[in-house]
C-alpha cells in the first residue's frame, strides 16, 4: 500500500510515516502545502492519502476539492480541529474518514492496516 502524507508539521510527519511503516506500507511522498500536495498526489497515484486541514498554503480542503471526489484514492484527514462542521464537509468532498490529532492515531492505524491487506 502507498500512502502519501499532507503534514506541514516536520515532527508529526516523521511519526507518521512510522506509523504508516509499522503496518508495512510505504509513504510515497508528502507535501506542506495544497499545491504541492495536489502535484505529488497525481504523480505518486498512492492508494491513501493522510491529510492535515490547516498546512503552511491552502488547506486540506483545497486538496480534496481538487482530487477527494474523482479519484479512487482513499483520503483520511488527521487534524487538530476535529468541529462537527469540519467533519461534515471532508466527507462531503471525498474524505472516507476523520480523525483527530489528540487522540485518534490508534484508529487511522487500524483503518491504514485495513488497507494494506
């Protein structure tokens, strides 16, 4: 499984892509801003996508109105600001799940490990 990382947090995208190397996948690149996030997601073609909302330029949100809803491409946001309305419009872009920063990294594993079977 491929999995590319959205984390403009250097700290937090080293624990991540351990994380994402614990289950036995792989990361295939990361961005820290909605541009560079688009590009590499279209040239890696990963089968996941973890997202932070709030990155150094854009958001989250530019990214999966960009790619979340016409791609095959899993997307699950991670972030600090797990609001009901932020929620509520991932999914409606395309995002399969949502989880938060403080306390959900045990679920965005399962879900991760999921996929790499």
């Amino acid at each position: 499984m491929k999995v590319f990382l959205v984390e403009d947090a250097p700290l937090l995208r080293q624990r991540l892509a351990a994380l994402i190397e614990s289950i036995g996948a792989i990361t295939v690149g990361h961005a820290e801003g909605a541009q560079e996030a688009i590009r590499g997601i279209r040239a890696a073609s990963p089968d996941a996508v973890v997202l932070d909302l709030h990155l150094k330029e854009g958001n989250g949100f530019d990214v999966l109105r960009a790619l979340g809803k016409c791609s095959d491409i899993a997307f699950y946001v991670l972030t600090n600001h797990p609001a009901e309305g932020y929620r509520a419009s991932a999914e409606r872009l395309g995002a399969r799940g949502f989880y938060d920063k403080s306390s959900e990294f045990d679920k965005l594993r399962a879900v991760l490990a999921a996929g790499a079977r």
